[in-house]
C-alpha cells in the first residue's frame, strides 16, 4: 500500500460536552446535550490531510464497536484509507471533552484500542510515504520504532509530540519536524508549565534536542519555525473562535498536506495556520476541518 501522507496515530470517539465553566475539585456543575463526533489525534490529522486532497492513509487500533464503526465510516467518507486500521478486543479510545463558552477545552482521554497498536505493526513505514506524521495517544515504543524505521529513506517525519512525553534521544535525532504547541515547547526545555512562550530565542534550544527543524505554534498568535538558520513568525488569521478541539491536529495535517505537494516549510506553515484558524470557527474536531474549496 501507499500513500503520500502516512499517520501512525490514534482513533477516539469524543464524547463532548459544553459547560459554562469547568467544575473545581468536588464539585459538579450541569452541561448541554452530550455529543458523540469522530476524533483522535491521528484519526484527526488523517481526515484534516484528506479534507485537502492529499492521499493519505491512516495506521491506527479501533474495537470492535458502535464508536469504531464511527470512526471508520468518518474516516472512509473524508478519503482516508483504512486498510491499516486494525479492529481489535479492546474498546475503542474516547476522549471525554468539556467546551467552556470561549471556545477553549479540556480533555481526558482513555486510550481504549489505541494501546493495542504495536512497534511490529509499523512495518508498512518501509514502503516510505512522501511525509509521516506521528502523535503521542499511542504507545511511545510504537512512536519510536516507526520513526527508527523511517530513519535513512526519503520519508519526511512529522512528530506531534502531543501529548508532550519523554522520547529518547536516538528518536529524536531521526525526526525531521517537530511540532509542539508553546507548552508543550516550555516543558521540553525545562520552562514549567507556563504559556506565553512565543516568541522566544531559547526555542532555538528545541533543535538541541536532535530534531533537523520545530514548529511551535501558539493558537491565534500564529506559529513560529525553529531552524538551524533562526526563527521565522508565521501569523494566524484572526477568526471567532467557537471550539479549539483538534485544532492543532488539523495544523499537523495541513502541514503534512503541503510538504508532500514540495511546499517550503514557511509556505507549508503558512497554510497550516490557516486550515487550524478555520477549524475553530466550527464545532468539533474531524467536522470542522475545511475542504480545498473552502479555502480558496
């Protein structure tokens, strides 16, 4: 099989609910209607890639359930090849999500079939997409062994390091692309858990951690390239926005999109930037991502 866009990823059910605040410690507060969307961060950034015309398969773990056989038919229907989504014993992951009125999220994810996906089950890399893209609701040993694997061919590897996890450095010396968002970006450097990193010199020091360039975007004040060269700001389009969820993997997917089509990274970035900015105008995560004729 092959495609020009790889994701090795997860696959969840979200099941979201809208609050007017989130709940504190002991407490409980009342929400609307419960939605259940097709979700995931590799599932997501598969369908933001196919959304856009790429040819792009997904690698992925879903149960042998109603919320699989939601996501399947998602992905399906948005031109995601499945062939490489195994259905296995474990129930499918879901992602129980709460959005406050701002449009901002909180998120508690139960891994379910996504942890049955194995490093063995990456033997498809040796086929070499154009760009592989990787994201952490999967078992790190299976991140790792895809991006070892990838290591030496004319693959392009995308490492969502979303969410943030310790990779061993070997990995990371392998990767072509990070991409974090500016938590994520202060973890990795050892800058707490604030935000408001951007823009910064020390994330010059992302490269230090061995990846060849870093992305660190940063919602609507846009993103910022990491290159041996310097750093370079790529603006956001300012937008209303209704609900983040999948935001940044929609970014991921739009980035891989355009570096298949040979784009230069600003450019690829630049583009990226805008396919997030119109996700949040919408509900959802795998719903709200834009078509080729919705951008122009």
């Amino acid at each position: 099989m092959s495609a020009q866009v790889l994701v090795v990823g997860s696959a969840n059910a979200d099941l979201v609910v809208t609050v007017d605040r989130r709940p504190t410690g002991g407490e409980t507060v009342l929400g609307g209607d419960t939605e259940i969307l097709p979700g995931g961060k590799g599932a997501n950034t598969a369908v933001a890639a196919a959304r856009l015309g790429a040819e792009v398969a997904l690698l992925g773990a879903v149960g042998d359930d109603a919320h699989g056989r939601l996501l399947l038919d998602s992905l399906r229907e948005s031109g995601v090849n499945t062939d490489l989504v195994r259905v296995v014993s474990r129930p499918t992951g879901l992602a129980f999500i709460t959005v406050t009125p701002d449009g901002e999220n909180s998120i508690i994810v139960s891994p379910g079939a996504n942890h049955a996906l194995r490093p063995e089950d990456t033997a498809v890399v040796t086929a070499a997409p154009k760009v592989m893209v990787l994201s952490m609701e999967i078992p790190l040993d299976t991140v790792e062994h895809a991006i070892t694997s990838a290591a030496g061919t004319a693959t392009c590897t995308i490492l969502n390091l979303s969410p943030v996890a310790s990779v061993s450095e070997s990995t990371l010396a392998d990767v072509d692309i990070l991409l974090v968002n500016e938590h994520e970006a202060a973890w990795l450097l050892g800058m707490g858990e604030r935000g408001g990193v951007l823009p910064n010199p020390e994330l010059s020091k992302l490269l230090d951690l061995g990846p060849r360039a870093a992305v660190v975007t940063a919602g609507s004040r846009g993103a910022v390239i990491v290159r041996p060269t310097g750093l370079a700001e790529v603006p956001s389009p300012a937008v209303e926005v209704v609900d983040t969820t999948g935001a940044g993997d929609a970014f991921a997917g739009a980035l891989a999109t355009a570096l298949a089509r040979d784009s230069e990274l600003p450019d690829a970035v630049a583009l990226a930037a805008r396919v997030a900015a119109l996700s949040v105008t919408r509900r959802g995560a795998q719903p709200s991502y834009p078509t080729v004729a919705e951008l122009e």
